[in-house]
C-alpha cells in the first residue's frame, strides 16, 4: 500500500496501532492510496493543459511567422517598387526578384555575398548602366558609404553579414538620389562638382590630405555656393573642371526621367545635400537629415521583406536612443 514506509512500520501499523491513529497517520502521510488518486489525476490534468498550452502556443507561433513571413506579394511589390523607385515591376517581377535574392542569401563567403548583392542591387535600382564600383573599405563610424558623383560604394570589410543586405540597399538610395538631382539639374551638378574640385584644391593647397577632408561638407558647402552665385564660367580654371568632369559623371550616372510622383523626392534630397552634417559634428542632425531618413527606410525595407524579419532589435533600439537624444537636442536648441 505505502510505497515509501518500510516494513517495519507497516506491521506496526497494522497489528499495534488502534483505528484513529491509523488514521491519523495516513493522513498525514503523503503516499497514501487515495491521495495518490487525486495527484495522479490534477497531474493528469497538469500534463495535458500543458501540452494543450504548448500546441497552441507552436501553432500560435507558426501562424504568426507564416503570416509575417509570407507576407502577401501585393506588399512585396510594393516595397521594391518603392525602394528602387521603379512602378515598372510587375507581380510576376517581384517573384523573380525575390527568389534571386533568396538564392543570394545561401552564399556563404561573405564577399561573395556582397558583390552578389551589390550586383542584384545594381540592376534593380535601375542603375545596370553605371560604371559604379563595390570597394570594400573602411568607412569611419558607419557600414558603408556612397560618393556623391556615384563613383564607388564603399563597405566596410568589417560590416556585418546581417547588416550587409541593408547597407548596401542603403547606399544604393543614395545612388539613386545622387542619380535623381543629375538628371534634373546636370549643369548644377557639373557646377558644383567643379565647386568642390575648387574647394578641395584649396585645402591641399593648405596641406591637409584628401583623406582628411569631409567630402560631404564640402558638397554642403559648394551647393550653398552654386544656389547663391552660380558658377563663374569666365574662370578658365572653372570652365576647364567642368569639361573635366563631364565624361566621368556621364559613365556613373544613367540618363532616366524622374517620374513627376519623385521631382518633390528629388528636391528634398538636394535640400538634404545642401544641408548635410557629418556626424562627427552633429550626430542627430545627420541621423535626421532627410537623405539619411529616406536610405534609412529603404535599406530596411528590403531587410525586412527579403529575410522576413523586421527591423533588427539594434535597430529598434537605436531608434528609440536617436528618438530620445533627438527630443533632447531640440531641447537644447530652444
Ligand atoms: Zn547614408
């Protein structure tokens, strides 16, 4: 009867002690027959809410990662032609799009993966036509980088797998923004990459090395000058610039009308140009400014729909941290 009383005790229990202390003991006895019933059967119940609950929560949690995984084509549709700019992509384009970079995604060396993704990039932001080149090197204090006449895209040979699919979508945008302006305003753009030349010939001049120069700041900075005086095409050494750049800038750029829909897109990433900060001087600002904004989301756009897996939780996370540092900084300000 008892499973853990020895048999000792069982005899005693049965031949000497009276009924009432039988009792007593048996119910204080934790093995006994009838309690035992009891457990064997809120265990019963116990095993089985349990199973229940593991059921539901796995089918739950499939559903869920099928729902967000699977996400309706219409919407990946969506997002690419949103990404890349182009309306042209059908439902069936969007399929093959989407199984190249699936096919893309089982590359296993990771530089493979990234001229890999460089390529499909390429040819999906409509770009196929520019002679701009992968570079893998080191970007100070981000992932990669885009040059302004869409020379190169540089990455950084550290960047992370995980954020390789993202960075280089990123840096296409800005490609692809550097792509819009020319096409509306060439001249300007010749203008002003013969402003920089200008700029940068000067701060040579002053030994400072072309490494040590903000780029970016200097592209602000010639913009300003461009939208205030123009360019003075009676300098000769102005003149002889912009003859020299012209051929470069036609290889990295493609001809394309920007569709009506993306002229006001194209104005505010000038605007964003004109007033670019590098981070090194203002962080927020530059986090905020709208070419960063808009490559920002289109980097992530594809992330989430190729890999089916929204924004990481770093990105989350730096997001809540630049939203905070943000609200404090115009705090500041004001
Ligand atoms: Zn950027």
């Amino acid at each position: 009867m008892s499973i853990s009383v020895n048999n000792t005790q069982n005899v005693n229990l049965n031949t000497q002690l009276p009924q009432s202390s039988k009792v007593d003991f048996r119910a204080s006895s934790t093995h006994t027959l009838p309690n035992d019933t009891v457990e064997i059967s809120t265990k019963k119940k116990k095993t089985l809410l349990t199973i229940g609950g593991i059921i539901t929560a796995v089918t739950v949690a499939i559903y869920g990662v099928k729902k967000f995984q699977v996400k309706n084509i219409k919407n990946i549709q969506r997002a690419f032609q949103e990404s890349f700019m182009r309306d042209d992509i059908t439902v069936e384009e969007t399929r093959k799009i989407l199984k190249r970079y699936k096919e893309i995604e089982k590359i296993k060396d990771d530089k493979e993966y990234a001229k890999a993704l460089f390529k499909e990039a390429k040819k999906n932001f409509g770009l196929e036509q520019s002679n701009i080149e992968l570079v893998f090197k080191d970007v100070k204090n981000a992932n990669g980088s885009c040059s302004r006449t869409n020379r190169e895209i540089k990455i950084t040979p550290n960047c992370s797998r995980s954020h390789m699919l993202d960075t280089i979508h990123h840096e296409f945008r800005h490609a692809k923004q550097h792509n819009a302006i020319y096409n509306l305003y060439p001249e300007e753009y010749l203008g002003v990459r013969a402003i920089v030349d200008s700029y940068a010939e000067k701060m040579m001049d002053k030994n400072i090395k072309l490494e040590d120069i903000n780029i970016e700041e200097l592209w602000a900075k010639a913009l300003k000058e461009f939208k205030e005086k123009g360019i003075d095409l009676t300098n000769k050494k102005n003149k002889a610039r912009m003859e020299f750049y012209k051929e470069p800038l036609e290889k990295s750029f493609v001809k394309e009308t920007v569709p009506d829909k993306y002229k006001e897109w194209a104005e505010k990433c000038k605007d964003g140009a004109r007033n670019y900060v590098s981070q090194d001087k203002n962080f927020v600002d530059c986090w905020n400014n709208f070419t960063e904004v808009d490559a920002r989301f289109a980097g992530r756009k594809m992330s989430k729909y190729i890999k089916s897996k929204a924004f990481t939780p770093s990105d989350w996370a730096s997001d809540i941290y630049m939203k905070i540092r943000t609200f404090f900084a115009h705090k500041e300000n004001t």
